[in-house]
C-alpha cells in the first residue's frame, strides 16, 4: 500500500522558500564583483551564507518560519544590512504581482547558478557550486517549480500573498526601531566567530559527503531502541542502596533546556499557515521530538498535551506520515496513558506495516513482502511490560519470538531476546515453564527444571551472540550491561544445556562484572558503523539558528563563565562529534551500573565517584530517570556519610527537580530517609507509619515490584526489631527469607540473613544468632559482597562477645579482621558501631586494664560519638556517652566525666522525646 | 395514525418548496415518499397505476412480512399536525430566478453574487448555500491540486467562516427560517461544533420536517443511542423515518425493523423503506428475504444504482454469477461513476477469483468517494485473497479510522494478523470486533479459534468463546462441535457428552448428516458403555448402524461389548433388551 512505497523527495516550493532564494540571489548575484553590492566585508558575507546554509538544512519545527520570523533573524545576521536586506526581500515580493512573474523570477534564478562545465573559474568571482549545498537547494527550487501545474502555481502566488500579508506589519515595526539599534558590530568577535562556523560547516560537508544519502526512515529504530534501552537500564540499575550524595548545579541547567524544549512547541501551536518543510527535516524534527520526549518526557515541564497537539494537526497536514503515530505512541506512554498508547501503537504497526523507519535490516533480504509485524510485536510487548503487565507481555514476546524465528529476522530476534530477558530478570515471574521449552528445543528436555535466572541467562546469551553476529553494536553494548547486572546479581551455576563443559563457580566474579562492562562501553565508542546515519540531519543548522536569538555582544571569554553558555557549547560540540543520544545514554548507563556493582562490592568513593561521573558527563544527555537515579545514589551516600542534615537539604533540591516525574523514585528515598531518621531518633511510630507508606508504594500484583516489597519488609523488621519485639520481627524476616529464596533474590537473602542474626543478637540468643551470621558471611563471600560482609563479620564478633567476657580476645580479633573494610568504606553508623564494640571488647577483656591504656578505649569512643552525633542516632551515642563517662570515672577524670554524663542524658532524653524532631522533618 | 391523505398533501407541497431552495436531493427523497403513498384515486392515471400494478405484484410475493398488515404504531400518536409554512413571498423576485436558474446551471458563486442585496429569508438561505456548495466544490478540487506524497494537504471549505458569522448573527436576530437552520447546522457539523450543529438541526426538522437532509444530518451526529434519546423532537411522522434510520446506523437492527413495518402501513410501496427494510435484513443475515427484496426493487426502479452495492455482496454471499453480472452490467450502463457501481463490479471480479481487477474497482470506487467505508473493508478481503496481508491490514485499518464501529474491518485485521501467525496480537482485534457486535456468533468462534491454535493453545478461553457463540445462536453448528471436542480433548468425559447430545439433537432437527454425526454418536456410544449406562449407549449404536462405513464396524464391535457386558450382570432386565 501507500505505506510501504513512500519515498522521500517530498520538496515543495512554498513562500519560505522564495524568500530563501531571493537572499540566495542577493548573496551570489550573478554579476561579477568580488564583494557584491551591500556587503562591506567579507566577514558580513560569509555570515550570510552560514545562515543561508542554515535555514536550507535546520529542522527545528515542522512549519516553515514565517516572514517576521525571518525577518527578525534577518536582523540578527545581518546587523547594519539587515535593513537593506529586508527592503530587498519585501520589495521583491512585492514586485511579484501575477503569476508570470513567479515564471521569470524563477528563470532569474538559473542564472545565478555557475555551469558545470565551465573550468575555468576566475579568482573573485561568486559562483554557486550547483554541486553545493546551495546550489543542490536553487536546482531542487527550480525542478519543483518547474514540476508544478498552472494550479500549482496558482497556489503558490496565492500562498504568497499570506505570508506577505502576514509578515508585513512586522517589517514596518522592525524599520522603526532598526535605526535605535545602533552599529553593534564587533569585527574581531565575528571573524572569530565565523571562522568557528567554516569549521562546523567543513565539518558537516565531510560527514554528508561521507554519508552520501541519508537514510530516510531511521528514527523509530532509535526510539525503538531507546526504549529497550531504557528498560535495560531500569532493569539494571534499579537496586538503590545507600549512599549519599553533593548537590550539583546541574540540576537547574537541566530544568531550564527542558523549559526551552517545551516552549519551542507552543511557539508552533499558534501557527496557521500550512507550509511543511521538507520531508527529511521533518523526519529530522520527529526524531528530535522523540529525544526530547525521551529525556523529559515524564517531568511536567515537558507537557505531553501541547506535543499531542501538534502532532494532531502535523497528521491533518500529512496523513501519510505514519511515524506521527509512533511518536503519539511514544507521547503517550511517557504520560502513562494505556489505552491512547495501545491505540496508537496498533494504528502505526497496521499502516505502516512496521517498513516505515525501520533500517535495521536491509530490505534486500526478502521478507518485506509481509511486512515486518514482528517488530509490533517487540514494541507491544515491552509497552505491556512498561505498563506493568508482566504476563501479557510475556505472551507477546513469545509470540515475537516466534514470529521473527518463522521470518528468520534475527535483529529483530535479538531485541526480542534482550527484551525477554529483561522483563524475566525484573518482574520475577513464577511460572515460565512454556516459554522456553517451545522455543529452543535442544533445552526443552531440560526447559522446566531451569530457574528463571538460567532463562534469563540462556536469554541474553542468545540475544548477545546474535547482536554479535548481526553488529548491532548498541545492543551489543546494552547486552553486555545486561549481563553484567546479571553477574552482579546472580550466582552462576552449571547450566544443563551447556554441558560438562561448563564452569562450576558458585559464586559472582568482580572481575567478568568489570569485563562485562568494559566490552559495553567500548563497544559504543566503536558505534561509527552502525550510528554515524544517526545523527539528525539538520540538527546543527537547528542549533546555529536558536543561538542567534542570544544577544550578540558578549565576547567569546565570558562564554566559559556562564554556565547556561558553556552547556550550548556542549551541545554544539555533541552535535559536532555527533554521538547520538542513545550510545551517550548507553555509556552513561555503564557507568551508572559500575556505582551499583561497587555500591554492592563495598567501595563507597568508587560508587560515588563513578556517579558523579556520570551527572557531570551525561547528566544533560539522560533520561529522566536515569538522572533520577544517579541523584538518589548520591543523596543516599550523603545520608550514609554525612548525616541527615545534608540529605535532607539535598533531598529538597532533587524533589524540585524530579517530584513532577511520574513514578518518582525520589517519594521512595525520602520515605527510606524518613524511616532511617526515625529509627535512629526512636520515634518508632513515625518509623512504622513510614514502612507501611513504603509498602503501599508496590504494586500488588504478584512478582512485580520485587525490590520494593522487599526493601519494605525488611524496613518492617528493622521497625519491630527496635521496638524489641523479637519473635515478630523474626516472623517477619523468615517469610522475607522465603519470598527471596522464591523469587531468587540472592543478594538480599545476605541481609535477611544478617537481620535475622541481629535479631537474635538483641533477644539475647548470641547462639542461636551465630549460624544466621555465619551463613550471612558466606552468602557474602560468594557474591563477594564486601562492605556487607564486613558488618556481618563486625555482627559476629558482637555475638561472640555475647557469649561470654572469655570470647572478648576472639571478637576483637574479628574486628579488627573486618577494621580495614568497616573504616574506608562503611558509613557513619557502621563506624560508630564498630568503634563502641571495640570499646566494649577492651573493657570487658579481663586482660586489658584501662588505667593503663586509656587513649585505646578513649579515642575509639570520642570518634564513634562524633559520627553518631552528625547522625542524630540517639540509642547509641547515649551508649558511647555512658561508656565514656564509665571510663572516665575510673581513671578519676571527673571534668570529661560530667561532660560525658550530660552528653549521656541530652540523647536519652532526646530518644524519648522523639516528637520535636518529627515536627522539623516533616 | 396519520391519514395517508395528510401526509399525501404535505408532501406535495414541500416537494415545491424544497426544489424552490434547490434542496434537491431532499425534494427527491420526498418526491419518492409521495409516490410510495397508495394510489390516489382522484387523479390516477394509466401511468400511475401500471406502476404500481408492477409493485403490488412483488408484494404478493413479498409476503413473510405480516407486521405490514398490522402496524403498531410504536409512539404515543397525537400528532400536532404541524401547519405548513406559507411562502413569504408569493411570487419571487425576478433575481431570485436568475439565480436559481444559475445555481441549476451550477454556478454557484454567480448565483450567490446575484442575490447579494436580497434580504428575504428565502434569497438569504440560497445565497448562503450557493456559497456553501461553491466552497465544497473548490475544496474538492483543491484536494487534488494540493496531494502531495505524504498524503492531502487539509484542503478546507473556505466560505465556512464567513457563512457561520452570517447565519449565527442572522439567527440571534430570528432573521433565519427553518432551511437557514438546516445550512447552518451543517456548516456548525463541518466546523466541528457538533453539539450546536445539532441543536441547529433540531430547530430546523421541528419547524420544518420535511427536510430529508436534514434529518440525515441530524442522524450523522447520533454516534450513540443516549444521544438519539436526548434530542427533542416534535412527534411528526417524518420522525418516524429519522427514528428508523438512526436505529438502523446504530445497529439496532429489529427496533428499525419495527419502525419502517409502521411506515410501511402509509408508504406501501415506498422504494426507500423497502431498501431500508432490506439493508436491516441484511444485517440480520437474512439473504433470500433481502434477495427478493432486491429484484422487487430494480423491477420497480430499474436504474436505481443506490444500495445496489449491498444486493451485489448479497449475489456474492449467494455465489450467483450471473445474477451479479447481470446488475453490473445494468448499473454500469446507468452510471458507472458511482461508487456503488464500482464496488458491485468489484464484487463481480472478486467472486471471479479475479482479485487484482476487484481491487482496481475497489480503488476507483475510493476515488470517488474517500470515506466509502465498505470499499476499504472489501479491498481489505481481496488483499486477503491475494495473500498481500500488509495492503490488507492498511486498507482494514483506513476503514477502522473512518469509522470506529465497523466490526467487519477490525475482523479482518484479526483475521490478517492471525494468518500471519500472530494469534496473539490478533485477539486485541477479535476483542474489538466482538465489542462492537456482541451477538454474532462468528466472531465468537473466529475468536475462539484463535485461542485454540498451537501457538497459543489457551483451550479454556476457547471454551468461553464457543460457549459465548452456542448462545447467540450458531447456525452452522460449530460452536457446539468444537465444545464437545475441547471437553473431549481435556477429559471432561461428562461435558462433551453433553454438548455432543446437543450437537446430535442440532443436526436431527436440521437433518444434518456428516462425520460430525459419526463423530458424535460414537463418542456417545463409547462414553454411555464406559458409564455403564448401555440402554443409551444401544440407542446410539443402533443409530450408527444405519450408516456404512468403519463405524459400523466400530458400532457393532461396541455392541458386541455392551452384550458381553449385560450378560455379565445375569441379574439385568431383559425387558430391556430390543432384541
């Protein structure tokens, strides 16, 4: 149908066009000067033959720039000429006066044109190349006009007197306060300034020579991929421990090009004249629509009304440019609207056949004739997936899995893998035994006994060797990421299918992790094959044009100091290098995974310092959530290292930023905070309410939302833990240890195990707490789960000491064991802790007399108050007071003593006045 | 009840008054109505009476519709005969005829020009209507101008902003009448105001129901029943036709039955309500009623090309050939740039095997009349045929857009997506379809169908399907087979003796013969023996015995069994034995 043949060439002559050519005529006349008529320097030239480029190439809106629009750049290029060249442009206009006159102002037009043949080219003579960009631009001019009917032409004059009409009250406004504006003109500055241009220019001329044709359909296969690859990273990247985090003023520079992004799209609300730019910028202009949907897609700023509109009306202009429905699809699943995204993703699929922007796969190999419908498949599955239906989406992925093996489409086959995979690893569903067993039959003898971390593993194994295959770089890449989440997470165990061959290790390896995320990230900087026909075309021009908005005065230097300066400058260089958006996502995506797997390794300044990498670098290029996330990591690690003061006040500025976010993870931190503070402070009622807040977060559905089911219980038990109700606090961690055992949740299990030999530590059951802490450290060792381990170890060396003053010499010999661990990389709380029970280790060692080492126990004691007293952990500082005052009274020292005792007191009484405290956090 | 004779001069009078408006197709309409009235003794002619000799003749034969004897007139019947309107000016200015003599030339905006200073009620409107036909002509005309390869360029009807400003002013000064209104509500439809178009309808039919088109207008913005029921209308027997025809677009097909049987007590030989009437039946899949229906029809009105399109899909469900060429033929003679003329030719080629013809016809047909929403559906089967599923899918899906409610196109998109092996996609569409017709039992089955393939295999959500369609009356007796069979295949011995016993029961009253019947006595046999219930599982196996074949080996092998097994049990009634 209509769908699968569409071409491009769509290139209509419109008003914008004319007007283009009548500066194109000014700027190349056919006369021979070297400098011509109103020009003064060549500087003054150059600049408008930069902006001529510009405007020929830009796709920053669908509809042309009207004639004020143009005439206000105009005024901006061309300084003390712009006058002059408006009244040129205004008078040439009018001067058409019959449709004739179009006829010999287009004959005109050749004639500015050099010929081809003529070698010889004198020194100072202006020739439009008819192989430049320009020159491409008149013939195209040319051809079409000379293609269109008398009724065309009709059309076009009739169209012409609009866009006068319309931009003529503006020219008059503009002559009268031209003459206030003064000479502004900064030679220095500007030759500069061009001569940045002629490089970005050269620049562009290179990548479209080395280009040759772009490609016509590319952007859904990059929104396609973009949303695999967001899921891949929420996939990843979801487990949020603690740690804490500096503010950035990032934040706001952020905010503000999403408040440009968005006013750029009223700007083309309230326009009614229907002149389409050409069909490749408007392909150019979707495809930036969809990154910016994307990246802001889910923040208020960005609203998806004004984008819905917009696109209704683009699809009343050209009914037959199906992506508008993808990119409605796109809109609306960024704004949770199911039933609208469904609707729209179905209409696309069906007329387009799912041919249209889609390059993954040459059309040579055959099956074009039947449409590419599994790639509908793929996208519904993950829509169904996005939304929160795990099974539905299941059933579709299978069905594309089918589907794609039938056509043999093995890119397609790949993406459905990763997909697959993804959604196996997130939801934790229960019951798959069919859907592997149906489709890899050299499993299916063994399909049902496998786990669904050995489908997930088998999975993205498949995906990755046909990415490998196909070189499909960017899945590569994401699979990598994939597998590093799923070595970081999971044990690996002998696979049946596999064979004997098979490695028996039971355990992670920080080192196949670090491998994993090497080959991702190396594979995106090797993206030229697949991703240099990514770039937006046009999208540079698109940039040089809004920076003529900016004021012209300021010298280059000061760009440096301002930020909002010095972001456009990144962006100019991004489109320069022209990474797309998604390999820059991707890389960032890798670095964020390298903070979790060193978060859960232990390394706080290794986590912390990968995530401030990727605010700094990629902070402006990511989505939403990812830079969501990296703010919650570092909000976390402020809390962990810096006390809740900071937190909080961090906290403040990462809600402004993100709270308008739907599905904010930030509610979840602040909830987590919230507890944490809680807790330590003692208020044990506003603990509990905020567990169960925590709780109502997650959805109810079964096996969705793992992570935060379990975080909540295990914040439940903590909560009746300190409450001192043991035997429900048990209850609750040995069903959280069986919801974990099912759904495979092995990191976790090392906690509830270690929760479960606290709780018994605090019953007063060291013995029956020692074999929960030494499985805890085993579970540790084999994920190689460090920092945990270490407070583990710190958990069984407080058990020993349990059982008896006569363990003191073991218990401290452990901890100084776990020491290194606990001081480099645990947080304030699991430093003080360990510094209290050393203390206590010394004093009820019978062997160590304090009267004559008193500084051992001294100094441990003094540094665990500071760090509980930052941390306003009130039950313990009282401790570390009592014992300091303790120790102090032996040694006779009654002023420290004192001192000690009221330090004592103001927490106790603070642990049983929580409510003053609730009263500023909330 | 409304005499015939009231209706009769009210009729007349308003055919006058309408082509007077140049309001033409609904002065046609009425001119139809009029005719389809009994015989006017006064003044009958010879002309006049062969005509109708011709129609009473197919209502003789015609005569499986009894309600026509009886009409129960369905809504409280005190009718306000509304009093025709006098004309404002008796005889019209000399300007008034020039322009009804250009408009009749179609040259509309002249006409308009003529009549710019007039300001009678009656020069206002057909100024403003000259004008409005004038932009639509322009406008469709532009659309072809302005095509561009990514489809139209939305060419709009450009004196609609200026006739909304004339005729809402006009109307806030009362300086409109009835088919001012009529314009008016139509320009507001187009502008996309449709809760004001149809209050402006509503005003125009109560002051002036003769309108057709107006009504129909009003009918095109009744999307839904609450809508239908919350519009004021005066009681006039006009509302009858509207009522008919609005239920019918609802797919209320009996309700619309019944209004134009009433009708049809007045207009006894009316051409329109006959093929209402038979469009109803259509929809209610009653083929040889619609059929004759149909002949009696082009016997009556032979170059009559309106509907035609649904008889032909009506020849074609029937397979007649001939027949289907021969109202081709006819039709093309008449006028072959129709859009019906196209698709019944379509059809034509279609029920040939010849596809790529049929979607060329299907295609001029599109041409002439973009939202020709059946043309869309039927391109949709033929790519179907030619196993070109992506064309298919496009054309089903344009159909879909025109208009939401079409169960046939989001049928076939299931049916497409399912033959590409993508039953699972497929189903959203089934779902819709069978939203959209809740009662058929086809798309129950087709759903159900898809449920039970390989790929998919959810045989409990097939049963609810079959179970859904055995209650809106199969006909073709699938849905009672495969449930036996589904229970059969999970082992639920005592549900698939049921629905078999059904099926058997469906087949005996039919009088039906097949391996189904086989199949099902068999089962039977089998499951009464393995019961041990053999005075049942005898029954059967004698039945089967009536048969040749491998089951009557089968049934006497089982009968044998039942022997061995009752003589087993000496202590069995022998009575019982049919020796």
């Amino acid at each position: 149908m209509a769908g699968l043949t569409r071409t491009a060439g769509a290139f209509a002559v419109t008003p914008h066009k004319i007007s283009v050519c009548i500066l194109l005529q000014i700027y190349a006349p056919s006369a021979q000067m070297s400098l011509p008529f109103p020009f003064s320097s060549v500087s003054q030239h150059n600049r408008l033959g930069l902006y001529l480029l510009s405007i020929t190439k830009s796709c920053n809106d669908i509809f042309e720039p009207k004639l004020e629009e143009l005439i206000n750049q105009l005024r901006e290029v061309g300084e003390d000429m712009g006058a002059w060249l408006t009244d040129h442009l205004i008078n040439r206009f009018s001067s058409l006066a019959s449709p004739d006159d179009l006829l010999n102002f287009f004959n005109d037009m050749r004639g500015i044109l050099g010929s081809l043949d003529s070698g010889v080219v004198q020194d100072d003579q202006i020739i439009l190349d008819p192989n430049s960009n320009l020159g491409m631009f008149v013939r195209r001019c040319i051809l079409a006009f000379n293609l269109l009917s008398f009724e065309g032409v009709c059309h076009l004059f009739s169209s012409i007197e609009v866009y006068c009409k319309e931009g003529h009250s503006s020219s008059t406004q503009f002559d009268a306060s031209n003459n206030k504006l003064g000479p502004l003109t900064q030679y220095d500055q500007m030759d500069m300034e061009s001569y940045a241009m002629d490089k970005a220019t050269e620049e562009l001329e290179l990548h479209k020579n080395a280009r040759g044709s772009v490609p016509f359909h590319l952007h859904t296969a990059e929104a396609l991929f973009e949303v695999t690859e967001e899921q891949m990273q929420h996939a990843g990247l979801l487990d949020t421990r603690k740690e804490t985090s500096r503010t950035s003023k990032k934040s706001t520079e952020a905010t503000a090009v999403a408040c440009a992004s968005s006013s750029t799209l009223e700007d083309t609300l309230v326009d009614d004249s229907l002149f389409l730019r050409t069909n490749l910028q408007i392909q150019g202009f979707l495809m930036e629509q969809a990154d910016a949907i994307e990246i802001h897609g889910r923040s208020s700023s960005f609203s998806s009304s004004s984008i819905e509109s917009f696109l209704e009306q683009l699809q009343n202009l050209a009914p037959e440019l199906h992506r508008v429905h993808f990119l409605r699809y796109l809109n609306k699943l960024h704004s949770d609207d199911y039933f609208a995204a469904l609707d729209n993703l179905l209409r696309y699929f069906d007329y387009s056949a799912g041919t249209e922007g889609f390059d993954l796969v040459p059309p040579s190999t055959g099956c074009s004739m039947y449409g590419r419908y599994e790639i509908a498949l793929l996208c519904l599955g993950m829509m169904h997936f996005r939304f929160g239906h795990p099974n539905l989406a299941l059933e579709v992925l299978t069905e594309a899995v089918r589907v794609s093996q039938q056509l043999s489409n093995d890119t397609c086959l790949a993406y459905t893998l990763a997909a697959m995979s993804n959604l196996l690893s997130e939801m934790g569903i229960a019951s798959t035994g069919s859907v592997l067993g149906s489709l890899y039959s050299p499993v299916t003898s063994t399909a049902s006994s496998l786990s669904v971390q050995q489908r997930v593993y088998i999975l993205l194994k498949e995906s990755l060797r046909k990415a490998d295959s196909l070189k499909l770089r960017r899945l590569v890449a994401s699979n990598h990421l994939a597998m590093a989440k799923f070595e970081l997470m999971h044990v690996q165990r002998p696979l049946l299918s596999f064979g004997p061959k098979a490695s028996t290790r039971h355990k992670t390896c920080p080192v196949s992790v670090c491998k994993e995320i090497r080959l991702g990230a190396y594979l995106v900087s090797d993206f030229s094959s697949e991703s240099s026909t990514m770039t937006i075309d046009g999208s540079l021009s698109s940039a040089w044009l809004k920076d003529l908005q900016k004021p012209w005065g300021l010298p280059l230097i000061s760009k440096d100091s301002d930020s909002r300066k010095s972001s456009t400058f990144f962006q100019f260089y991004d489109h320069l290098v022209s990474i797309p958006g998604s390999v820059s996502q991707l890389i960032g995506a890798s670095y964020l995974l390298r903070a979790t797997s060193w978060e859960l390794y232990g390394s706080a300044p290794m986590a912390r310092i990968n995530t401030l990498v990727y605010v700094t670098l990629f902070g402006d290029s990511s989505s939403s959530s990812d830079a969501e996330l990296a703010y919650l990591k570092l909000i976390q690690h402020l809390a962990l290292y810096k006390g809740y003061k900071d937190a909080f006040a961090a906290l403040k500025i990462a809600e402004e930023k993100f709270l308008t976010v739907s599905k904010s993870k930030i509610l979840l931190l602040k909830l987590q905070l919230l507890h944490e503070r809680a807790l330590h402070c003692g208020n044990l009622k506003l603990a509990h309410r905020m567990c169960n807040e925590l709780g109502g977060l997650a959805s109810t559905a079964m096996g969705v939302d793992m992570e935060l089911k379990v975080e909540a219980s295990l914040r439940e038990a903590r909560t009746l833990l300190a409450a001192k109700q043991y035997s429900q606090a048990a209850n609750v961690a040995h069903s959280l240890f069986c919801t974990c055992h099912k759904f495979n949740l092995q990191i976790e299990k090392a906690s509830v195990l270690l929760l479960l030999a606290e709780i018994h530590k605090k019953s007063g059951n060291a013995v029956l707490g020692l074999p929960y802490a030494l499985a805890s450290i085993s579970f540790c060792q084999s994920f190689n789960l460090d920092l945990l381990k270490a407070s583990a170890t710190l958990t069984l060396a407080e058990l020993w000491l349990g059982l008896g003053s006569n363990h003191a010499k073991r218990a401290l010999d452990l901890l100084h064991g776990a020491f290194p661990m606990i001081l480099g990389h645990g947080g304030l709380e699991l430093r003080a802790r360990a510094y209290i029970f050393e203390a206590n280790c010394y004093l009820s060692d019978p062997s160590f007399s304090v009267s004559t080492d008193p500084d051992t126990v001294l100094d441990s004691l003094r540094q665990a108050s500071d760090d509980l007293q930052t941390l306003e952990y009130h039950e313990l500082a009282a401790e570390a007071s009592y014992l300091m005052a303790m120790v102090n009274d032996k040694l006779g020292r009654f002023e420290e003593r004192e001192e000690a005792a009221a330090l004592f007191k103001r927490h106790i009484i603070a642990l049983e006045n929580p409510q003053d405290v609730e009263q500023n956090m909330a | 009840m409304v005499s015939k004779e009231t209706c009769r001069n009210e009729l007349r009078v308003a055919i006058r008054q309408l082509s007077d408006r140049c309001l033409y197709s609904a002065a046609k309409w009425a001119g139809e109505q009029l005719v389809g009235i009994e015989q006017d003794p006064s003044n009958s002619t010879p002309s006049n009476t062969r005509f109708q000799r011709g129609s009473s003749s197919i209502r003789r034969r015609f005569s499986t519709n009894e309600s026509i004897s009886t009409p129960q007139p369905s809504v409280g019947f005190l009718q306000a005969a509304t009093p025709l309107p006098e004309e404002d000016e008796a005889i019209d200015g000399d300007l008034y005829l020039l322009a009804k003599a250009y408009f009749d030339n179609r040259e509309y905006r002249r006409a308009s020009h003529v009549l710019r200073d007039q300001m009678s009620k009656k020069s206002v409107f057909l100024r403003c209507y000259a004008l409005y036909l004038a932009g639509e002509k322009r406008k469709e005309e532009e659309m072809i101008e302005l095509e561009g390869p990514l489809g139209k360029s939305d060419a709009i009807n450009r004196e609609l902003v200026s006739l909304e400003r004339e005729l809402s002013a006009l109307r806030r000064t009362g300086g409109i009448d009835s088919f001012g209104l009529y314009l008016y509500g139509v320009v507001l439809k187009e502008k996309g105001n449709e809760s004001l178009a149809r209050a402006s309808l509503v005003e125009s039919v109560n002051s002036y129901p003769w309108n057709w088109s107006a009504w129909s207008e009003l009918q095109s913005l009744c999307t839904s029943i609450e809508i239908l029921n919350s519009l004021n209308l005066n009681n006039h027997w006009m509302k009858e036709f509207f009522l008919g025809y609005a239920y019918q677009e609802l797919r209320m097909h009996t309700e619309s039955l019944a209004k134009y049987s009433y009708l049809q007590g007045i207009f006894s030989f009316s051409n329109y309500i006959q093929a209402q009437t038979a469009k109803a039946q259509y929809s209610l899949r009653e083929f040889d009623q619609v059929e004759i229906m149909f002949e009696g029809l082009l016997r009556n009105d032979p170059y009559r090309v309106e509907d035609m399109d649904l008889y032909s899909n009506v020849l074609y469900a029937k397979e007649a050939c001939a027949a289907l060429s021969y109202l081709a033929h006819k039709v093309f003679l008449t006028d072959k740039y129709r859009p019906e003329s196209c698709c019944i030719i379509g059809n034509y080629y279609s029920l040939k095997g010849q596809h790529e013809k049929a979607v060329m016809y299907f295609r001029r047909a599109l041409k002439l009349n973009k939202k020709y929403l059946s043309a869309w559906t039927l391109m949709g089967h033929e790519y179907v045929e030619m196993k070109n599923t992506p064309a298919a899918i496009d054309a089903y899906r344009r159909a879909v857009d025109i208009n939401p409610c079409d169960y046939r196109a989001w049928y076939g998109l299931g049916q497409a997506y399912e033959m590409m092996g993508m039953p699972f996609y497929a189903l959203h569409y089934f779902r819709k379809s069978i939203f959209f017709l809740p009662n058929d039992s086809r798309l129950w089955i087709a759903m159900a169908k898809c449920y039970q393939t390989e790929q998919l295999y959810m045989l409990e959500e097939a049963i609810k399907c079959y179970k859904r369609a055995v209650n809106s009356t199969d006909s073709e007796g699938i849905a009672l087979n495969q449930l036996a069979k589904l229970h059969q295949k999970l082992g639920r011995n005592e549900e698939a003796a049921f629905y078999f016993e059904k099926d058997l029961g469906r087949m005996d009253a039919e009088g039906l013969e097949g391996p189904n019947m086989f199949e099902a006595l068999v089962f039977l046999a089998t499951h009464f023996k393995t019961h041990k219930k053999f005075e049942e599982a005898e029954v059967y196996c004698t039945r089967l015995l009536d048969y040749s074949g491998p089951e009557k080996e089968k049934a006497k092998s089982l009968l044998r069994g039942i022997r061995m097994a009752q003589t087993g049990f000496p202590t069995m009634d022998l009575e019982h034995f049919p020796i």
